[in-house]
C-alpha cells in the first residue's frame, strides 16, 4: 500500500470479537500486554517509508492497551531515528466502569472516529485506538481532513460505508468472491477509497495489483455482516437502502447517494468471558452401514458420559460419503462429537478416554481426525447497550493533552420507521429449470455475535425481479433447514438488488463459543447459493 501509489492515510484494522478475548487473556497473563505485537513488528519495515511519504497511519491495534502500544511505537522510532509524532485514543476499555457479571475478562464500547479526528487535527503522524467500529478508522480521517461537523449526517454515512468497504481488506477487491473465476484474484490487491468533500467515494485500487473492484464486489462486501436498511454506529446512522453503487472506468466504483441520520443515543458495547471448557472428536466411518457405524459408536460413547454428563452434548452426523468411491476419504463420513460444560474435568479425559479405548472396540475402519485431547476453554461474546454520554472517549495527542470527546448530537427523530424502496414486479410465468441459486445471485455472509447474516444480490434486472419475489424467509428455511427453527428477519434492499436475512441463533454464543462446523457462518451464503430451486430459463 506504501509503494504501490498515492496515499494520504492508512488504515489497519486488527480487532475482531475473537481478537478482544484473546488480548483479554493476554492481559491478565502481563498487564503491559493487550495490544496486537504484529503491528509493531509490521512498523519495523515501514514506519520509516511512511514518514517518507506523508502517510498517516490509523489503526485499532492497541486493543486493550492503546497507550502501552503508543510508547511503544515511540520507542520504535527513537530507535530507527524516525521522526514521529504518535497520539492515542482511549475509554472503550469498560472493564472496571461497573460489574459485568462473573467470567467477563474485556469489556469495550465501540467508539466512533471523533477522537481520531482530534488526534489527527492535533498533529498525529500515527493514531492508535482500541476498540473503535471498524468504519471508524476511515470516518475520523475524512472528518479531520473536511473539516466535517459531528451532524454532517450524509457527508459521514458516505464515509462509514466506505469503511465498511474497505475494513475487510482484499474482499472488495475480489477476496471470497461468489464468481471469483470471472477474475484473477490469486493475491488480489488491497482496496482505497478516494472520498469527496460530500462524502462520496471512488472505490479502487493501486494500478497493476491483482483481483478487480466492480459492482459486484464491492455490493458483496457492503453487505457483509449487516443487517437492515439502518446501519447504525457512533457517528451516524447510515441508510444502507440510500447507496447506489456505479462503475466508474476499469478498477473504480463510485458510492453515492448515501443518506445518514443521528446515531443512537447508547454505544454498543462488547463483552467477552469464558464460558467454559469444550473438548471434540471427529469420528471417521467408510464404506458401508453409515449410520449403523455411526449408531454404534454413539451409543459406546454416551455409555461413557453416563455417570458424568457434560451440560452440553451435540452429535453432527456429516455425509460426505460417495457410493463405490475410488478414493478413500470420499467414501468416508464425519461423526462429530462437540461437548461442552464449565467443569474441564467433565469434558476432558473421560471424553478423550474413551474415544482411544474404542479404538479396537468398535465399528470396522475406526479412526479418528485427531488424536483426543484434553478439552480447552472456549469465549462468549455478548453485545450490550452503554449510554454515548457515560463513556470516556478521550484523545491523547502527540504532546500529552488529553481532549474530552464529546458523544454525537442525536435527534428525537432519530429510529423512525424507514420507507423502503418498493419492490420491482415479479417476472411474467414462463418455463423453469431446476438450478442451483448461485447460477443468477451470489452471496456474502458472516457472523455478529451469535447471529449470522447472509447478504443476496441478484446480477441483474430481471434476476432481481425473480429473486425479491422467490427469496423468501420460508424459503430460505428450505433451502437451509439448520434455520427452520430460528428467527430470520428479511431486509429488501432494492437499490442494490439485495436481500439482506439475519439468522438470530445459528452460531450459539458466538465465534469463540464454536458451536457449530461453520463458527463464524462464513460460507453460508455459498451453502445457499449450492441449493436448487426452479430458476425462470430466461434468466439461465
């Protein structure tokens, strides 16, 4: 990103759910730690041709500890002889502000990019955050630079989604892209935005990198780990149905249009906390009598937890088994044992105990993946309302003066009901052809806390036509039975020929929870695009 061109600031982004709780152990191991090491080692080849060229660096890799990373940066320079002016942001960290219940080892409010904006405006070459909203590290440079004022609503709705774009790196630009063999996207190049005094934005990429910024790609990442119409953050609330995307020339998309309204009044706030010791095993069958294998060995193992009963026990039966295969591991099935309790000793030995003791005592062909283990602690995310105007958020500039940064201003009106866009007509009846859904939509999805979303676009005007009308919440609950039992909200947003579902429930209590094969719900969108269904053959 230094090299490849032009460049006023940089972003890093380092934090996400699982980060924090890892960083919260770490912590508690040295109290000096809680920051992300691998930015400090990154700046040891960069810091000095970054302050070559007048590069601003933004990042949230201070974690838990902003200010033990900003010395450190300090340090790095006096060491390269780097001249560098170094300047933090800190409050999230809400750890001690009140009782958060047992086991709770971080709590963060996600902030917003005015304390940013101050450093920067207070001469900062490098900003160091914890925990801030990942559009927050472009939303404060574009604040500082325009000189916004905090209800500049549309001028920072453009920016959030541009941060939006961009926090995800090399996936707007063609990384985990449903019809990635349209382009070559082995080592895809990374994302920028050149954003305008309106807020507005072009989004791109250096001349001569990989992979491709269109339409396509940057819709696939604006709906990634989103819900409704309301994108909600604490700057400003941008309406996701306002954003039209265009293509602006080979590699350059334009954002515009983009409608912003008063932040909520409350920062979410994200807690993590150990929510007890899981252990697994991975059951191989092959060949013949699946089930029957699969019976059997269930049945030894639940005798084995009789006497001591881990609180949780889930069994995943996984048919990736072919009939007269001609490689083994097609012929073969996956029995998956998870199990879970906050008593380590229930899920440790006496599980991986008698796995091992039936090796030679069960089914024909027993194997397993890996070797039983002992168990090992598993996290739990939970995400929490804080009133804007109880939280600390504090610039620290590069001469040591802390500035009180002020919540956003919010408006009554703020939360009102949204107009959505009307639907398009449905297409006139024709003949159909049975068809899997990613023949004519592709699909992003992810994880937000325990929920998961998956974001839909059609590839064109008729398509979408079909797909607002077929693309259903019962549908969807066919084609994916893992949801029939759970709450989907379906969100239509028309200008971008998307639907937007969010799946309350599927990942349990999270990513660090592992509660099911697919943690973070990444390729659920591409398990939807898999499923057949009766597609009109004038869109085939």
């Amino acid at each position: 990103m230094l090299t490849g061109g032009p460049l006023d600031v940089l972003t890093g982004d380092y934090l996400a759910e699982l980060t924090m709780l890892i960083l919260g152990r770490d912590r508690a191991k040295d109290p000096a730690r809680g920051y992300a090491t691998t930015f400090l080692r990154q700046l040891e080849d960069t810091l000095g041709l970054a302050m070559e060229r007048g590069v601003r660096l933004v990042t949230n890799a201070g974690g838990l500890n902003p200010a033990g990373l900003a010395d450190a940066i300090r340090e790095l320079a006096d060491r390269l002889g780097i001249e560098c002016r170094v300047a933090h942001v800190e409050g999230d960290d809400l750890l001690g502000a009140r009782d958060w219940g047992p086991g709770v080892v971080t709590a963060n409010a996600y902030l917003g990019g005015a304390g940013i904006a101050a450093c920067l405006r207070g001469g900062a070459d490098v900003v160091v955050t914890g925990r801030v909203t990942d559009a927050a590290l472009v939303t404060g440079p574009a604040a500082a630079y325009f000189g916004w004022a905090a209800d500049d609503w549309d001028a920072l709705a453009g920016a959030v989604v541009a941060g939006h774009i961009l926090e995800c790196g090399t996936q707007a630009t063609g990384g985990n892209y449903s019809f990635f063999a349209e382009h070559d996207v082995r080592r895809p190049g990374f994302p920028l935005a050149e954003i305008q005094p309106d807020g507005s934005s072009v989004i791109t990429k250096h001349p001569h990198t990989g992979g491709a910024v269109t339409v396509g790609t940057v819709t696939a990442q604006l709906l990634y780990e989103t819900a409704g119409a309301r994108y909600p953050g604490p700057d400003v609330t941008a309406r996701l149905d306002s954003v039209r995307l265009t293509q602006d020339g080979p590699d350059r998309v334009r954002v515009h249009g983009v409608r912003g309204e008063a932040p909520p009044r409350t920062l979410k706030t994200g807690l993590t906390r150990l929510g007890g010791h899981r252990n697994e095993v991975v059951f191989v069958l092959t060949g013949l009598d699946i089930e029957a294998k699969a019976a059997l060995v269930r049945d030894q193992m639940e005798g084995a937890m009789s006497k001591r009963r881990p609180a949780e026990v889930r069994w995943t039966l996984s048919r990736t088994d072919h009939p007269d295969a001609a490689v083994q591991e097609e012929a073969s099935a996956l029995l998956r044992l998870v199990v879970r309790d906050r008593d380590p000793a229930a899920v440790g030995r006496v599980i991986s105990g008698a796995a091992v003791e039936l090796a030679l005592a069960s089914y024909p062909g027993f194997h397993v993946t890996a070797p039983p283990g002992k168990g090992s602690p598993y996290g739990v995310f939970e995400a929490v309302e804080t009133p804007a105007d109880t939280v600390p958020h504090t610039a620290v500039l590069p001469d040591s003066t802390r500035l009180s940064v002020p919540p956003a201003p919010t408006t009554p009106a703020a939360g009102g009901p949204v107009d959505v866009p009307p639907l398009p007509p449905p297409l006139p009846p024709g003949p159909t052809r049975r068809a899997p859904l990613g023949a004519v939509a592709g699909a992003r999805s992810g994880d937000k806390g325990g929920s998961a979303n998956i974001g839909v676009w059609a590839r064109g005007a008729d398509a979408w036509r079909w797909l607002a009308h077929t693309l259903t919440v019962d549908r969807l609950r066919e084609l994916l039975p893992e949801t029939a039992a759970l709450n989907v909200t379906r969100h239509p947003l028309p200008r971008l020929r998307a639907l937007n579902f969010v799946v309350d429930g599927l990942l349990g209590e999270g990513v660090a929870a592992q509660a099911r094969f697919d943690p973070q719900a990444k390729a659920v969108g591409e398990w939807l695009r898999s499923r057949h269904l009766d597609i009109p053959e004038v869109l085939l």
